[in-house]
C-alpha cells in the first residue's frame, strides 16, 4: 500500500483491497472512505468486499464515489462532512489517490489558505495547483 498524509488526520491512497485491512487498523486508521465506483472494479474489489474486510477490523467503512465527472458540489459538502465526523484518523481511496485528494483539497477551500493546500498536497506526490481558483472560495450547497 502507498498511503499518503495529507494532514494529521487525513490520509490517501491509490486502490485498497480487502487483504490490506489489517495492515490499515495497525498504521491506526479507524475509518476508511471509498471514493471509487465499483464499476471501475472487479467484484473482489467492489465497496462490499473491502467494507467486510474493514469492519471485521473494527474500522468504520463510508462510501463517497464519483468520477471526475461527478465531483460536484454537493459531493465536496458530503466529503467535508464526513471528515469532519468520521473517527480519525482516516484513510480516503480511489485509483491513484488523485480523486480523493483533488475532493480533499476542495473541502478544505475557504478555512486553510490555498498555498498550504496545495503545499499539502505537494507533500503527498499529488499536484492540486490546477484548482488554486476555487481553493480561495468556501465551497458550500
């Protein structure tokens, strides 16, 4: 697995599966968000797998997935509110961890200056420069 800290509580990584739970409850996460439709996947990594194998680790599992093609406002909102009251530290995945941080980012706009952002996300091996205009603005529905 290739998890990236994104903030102190807030970490990505590319594509998880169900034999990488245990590894995830030891590093301490105690929740897991998926940001990837299963119709990218096959069956042994679709949300249901992973969500099984999660929870037998006593780790809270949440679904969030869309594309780049939904990620709307109203998934920044959800996103934002589910890093605000899921149990940390928390562990967001897609594909490559782009989309989660990309979303990540755009939850962050409007409370953390956008050049700390972006030097977050930076940090990580992810290049969210491509969103400095919206990362000024608070992001709301």
């Amino acid at each position: 697995m290739d998890i990236k800290r994104l903030t102190p509580t807030i970490s990505v990584s590319p594509q998880i599966g169900p034999d990488h739970a245990a590894e995830i409850a030891a590093a301490g996460f105690r929740t897991v968000i998926c940001n990837r439709p299963d119709s990218e996947n096959p069956p042994e990594l679709h949300a249901a797998q992973i969500r099984a194998a999660v929870e037998a680790e006593g780790l809270t599992f949440l679904e969030l997935p869309f594309d780049s093609r939904s990620l709307t406002v109203d998934v920044v909102v959800k996103l934002r509110e589910m890093f605000q009251s899921a149990e940390a530290p928390v562990l967001a995945y897609c594909r490559t961890g782009t989309r989660s941080t990309n979303a990540w980012a755009l939850t962050q706009a409007g409370s953390i200056p956008p050049q700390d952002i972006i030097a977050a996300a930076a940090a990580a091996g992810y290049d969210v420069s491509g969103l400095a205009p919206y990362l000024a603005q608070t992001i709301t529905a």
